[in-house]
C-alpha cells in the first residue's frame, strides 16, 4: 500500500492521533475523504466539524474541565477524546448528550441552591461554572492530528487524550454530569497552591472503555 492510500501511517505517535482515530474524527464531517487528503497535505491544520453524529462536545473552562478529566480517571470509567482549545477543555461525548445536559446542570444547581437555603451545607460543592454544550447543528475546532506550530501556540490548541480507535468509547450525559459535580466538590478541597507539574499528566488509554 503506497503511503497516499495510508497517508497518517506512524506520523500520528507524535501526537497520540492513530490514523483510526483520524478517520473517525473526519467521519464527523460531510466529505471525510477531503478532510483526511487535507491532513495528508497539511497534517498540522486545525479543522471545524460539525457535531451531533459522530460526537457531542462539553466545552469547559480549562481549570475546570482538567478537574473533570481527573475525576473521569481517577474515580470513574475513563474519557473519550479530549482537546484542549483556546483556554477551554473540549470532551468529546455521546450524540444526544448536548441536547440532555444542560437541563441536568440546571436542576443539580437548583438542588444545591436549595439545600443551601433551607441551611443544610452537608456535602457543599462550588457552584458549576457554565459548561458549553454543542450537538446536532454545532460545529467546532478541533486540533490537527499532528501539532507543528510554534510551542507557545501548540499549548493553546493540542490533543490531551487523543482520539486512537473508529468507535471510541464516548461518556454520556449521567457520566459528565456525576464528573462536573466531583469536579465542584473537588474545588473546595484543593489547595491554592496547585501540583508543580498538573500539566504532565497522562492517562492510560488502555484503561477506556
């Protein structure tokens, strides 16, 4: 097979981003074929693609959502792709989960609002900042299977688990939602003076589902 048929080959193992991984995410799109000869031709482009088939996104902050991913692993099944962008955390989820979470938050905050008012602070968590949800009609950046911009800008835009398989496994609404509440929780627990090293991180993909 000449490199043309099979233009991501082992390039992608600087990144993390398997050439299955890579035509999953062109899958997303309407013409898969021309997504993928563009990251034949310019493998360090970013691409826009819609959501709602291969994939929902929970976009949020990027404090936040690194609390999230934590819990995910530490405490729960693991994630699917996740990319960091522009200052915000982007968990690739379940078709129909931003269609679903978004009233999911809103009675979990009322719940604790609730609570709070009638004086019971038992299990208090910080308030859920707002998560953006993008599902069918949305589209969004998602980083070039291979990072070739300069460092400071490949900080903003990168691949924290990167997509590896055509049918990765994707969390869905309870799972981001059970996430979003530890991560809360979790807010009032740390400390202010952050882990030296948060940033180098790594998660066993072995372990997803």
């Amino acid at each position: 097979m000449s490199t043309r048929d099979e233009p991501f080959s082992d390039r992608f193992d600087i990144s993390g981003v398997t050439s299955d991984g890579a035509a999953w995410l062109a899958s997303a799109g309407t013409y898969p074929r021309s997504t993928l000869a563009l990251w034949e031709e310019r493998p360090g482009a970013p691409v826009v693609l819609p959501c709602g088939s291969a994939f929902d996104i929970v976009s949020a902050p990027a404090i936040f959502g690194r609390r999230m991913l934590d819990r995910l692993w530490d405490e729960g099944p693991g994630s699917g792709p996740v990319a960091a962008l522009r200052g915000r955390m982007l968990l690739f989820a379940a078709p129909g989960t931003a269609q679903r979470l978004p009233s999911l938050l809103h009675w979990e905050e009322f719940g604790r609002t609730g609570s709070r008012t009638e004086g019971r602070t038992e299990g208090r968590t910080e308030a859920i900042p707002p998560l953006l949800c993008h599902g069918t009609g949305d589209a969004v950046t998602v980083p070039a299977p291979i990072g070739t911009a300069p460092a400071p800008t490949r900080l903003d835009t990168r691949w924290v688990v990167a997509p590896d398989t055509r049918h990765p496994w994707l969390p869905g609404t309870e799972i981001l939602l059970w996430a979003a509440v530890r991560a809360a929780r979790a807010a009032v627990r740390i400390s202010i003076f952050p882990p030296t090293d948060q940033d180098a991180k790594v998660y066993d993909v072995s372990r997803r589902r």
